[in-house]
C-alpha cells in the first residue's frame, strides 16, 4: 500500500494484536474501522451505510461502544482477554458470594476483572457497568455477566450450577453453634476492628497461600496470616474461630467465607 508516511512491520503486528478476530483467525473490516477510524457512521456497525445515524438516535451519543450487544460493550482485545479467563473469572466472583447472591460488590468486580485482564481499560469497566450494575446499591451482577460473555453457549450453564450451593450458615442448635454467642461476637468485633482496613490485602495474602486456587488453606498458615496482619489470637479464641469457619469439617480454613463473616464491612 502506498501510506505516508510508511508503516513498518512492526507496527503492523501491533496493529493486528489490538484487533478483534473472527473465530477463523481473519479479520473484519468493519470492525477494523471502529477499532482505528471512529466515525459517525462507522460507529453502526454492522449496517452503517443502510441505516446511518438520525437525529433522536440516543440524541447523537457516541454509540460506537454503547449499542448492539457484547460485540460493541467493550473494545475488542478487552472481550477476547475475558472470554479466555472466563473460568478463572466464574470461580473468582462464586468464591467473593458464599451465599450465592448473584452478586459482588463495584470495587470487588473491578478489582477481579483488572487483575485477571488487564487489558481491560477504565473506558471497558464503565460500559460493563452501565449494562450489569444494579441502580439501587450499585451491586455488580456478575451471574448476567458472566452468562453475557460466556465464550461457549453450554457453559451458561455452569453459571447456575455454581449459584446451587450456598455455603452453610451457622445454626446456633448445632454443636459448632454452642459457643458463647458473646464470646464469638467479641471475638467477631475484634477481628473486623483489626483486619477490615487490609481486606484486599488479606484476600490476596490467602490466594497466594493457596497453590491450587480452591478457595481454602490450611489452619496453620491461616493462624501465620492473621499473626503476620497483627490480629493474634490467644488458644481460645483460635479454636472458637476456626471451630466456626472450617465449614468442610476438614482442617482446611475457607478463607472467602472468613472474610465474608469476620473481615468485610457489610
């Protein structure tokens, strides 16, 4: 092609990285245009030039990232890094919802979705917001989104399949429920007072701790964290705790459920 000034190959393989590809490897010119030449028109794909822009059109907002479902929600390299940490990104958001709500808090599904994929910019975040987050406590719905970009129709379902199993809650007629409720609720007080403030922190701590990424650890890192966060706890207490959140009844700490009950500010 005759381009001035010149474009060297290199610049055409960084080019072809921030493209959006078709599943066959090939590239779509329309798709092309509003990755690298926003226009008015070029804006509507797929059928610009049978339908351009009217006048009453979202009152002539940018629509080039705000219409015509997933294919336009966010930029293409952001969609392609979603769907392949898809899984990773199920498991995360499941682990943040012991109860299986459906959904996770703003700050919680940024920091997720920018850990996993980072190519995701600031832009891509607020168009996912404006499609997934609830309007009256500002909640991310992250089962609608998760089904939204799911890279295979049969793993729609695994998303409800995740959300069928909540984990237990404490009965107080059980014998993990005999303690001295004021005991627990001193105990409770304590460890929010001194651990609320690190709770991103702390999350990642225990994900570090945890090589196989199934959500639990053992008791005695779990008991080395909470020393290395200055929240020691004497035998008693210890053994109330952990009597409380070793909710598998195998030795293992769940540490998401932990922080749910014990660390977060609800």
């Amino acid at each position: 092609l005759d381009i001035k000034p010149e474009v060297t190959r290199t610049e055409i393989d960084l080019i072809w990285s921030r493209c959006h590809l078709k599943e066959n490897g090939h590239l779509d010119f329309y798709q092309f245009l509003r990755e690298f030449g926003y226009s008015k028109r070029s804006a509507h794909y797929p059928n610009a030039k049978q339908n351009p822009p009217k006048r009453g059109d979202a009152d002539f907002l940018l629509t080039s990232r705000k219409l015509y479902g997933d294919s336009v929600l966010v930029h293409g390299t952001a969609l392609n890094a979603i769907r392949s940490n898809w899984d990773q990104l199920r498991r995360e958001f499941t682990e943040l919802d012991p109860y299986r709500t459906g959904y996770v808090q703003s700050d919680e599904f940024d920091d997720i979705l920018t850990e996993l994929c980072p190519q995701v910019n600031q832009e891509d975040i607020d168009m996912i917001k404006l499609k997934f987050q609830t309007q009256s406590d500002s909640r991310m719905n992250y089962v609608r989104f998760l089904k939204h970009h799911a890279p295979l129709p049969e793993l729609i379902g695994l998303v409800d399949e995740s959300n069928k199993n909540p984990l237990p809650t404490i009965n107080e007629k059980s014998p993990r429920g005999t303690y001295d409720r004021s005991v627990l609720n001193q105990l409770s007080n304590k460890l929010r007072r001194k651990l609320s403030d690190s709770y991103k922190q702390l999350r990642r701590t225990f994900k570090q701790r945890d090589p196989t990424n199934n959500g639990s650890i053992p008791v005695k890192p779990f008991k080395e964290i909470l020393i290395q966060y200055k929240c020691p706890l004497n035998d008693e207490e210890f053994y109330t705790l952990t009597s409380q959140i070793d909710t598998k009844m195998d030795g293992t700490i769940d540490y998401n459920y932990f922080l749910q009950q014990y660390v977060k500010n609800n």
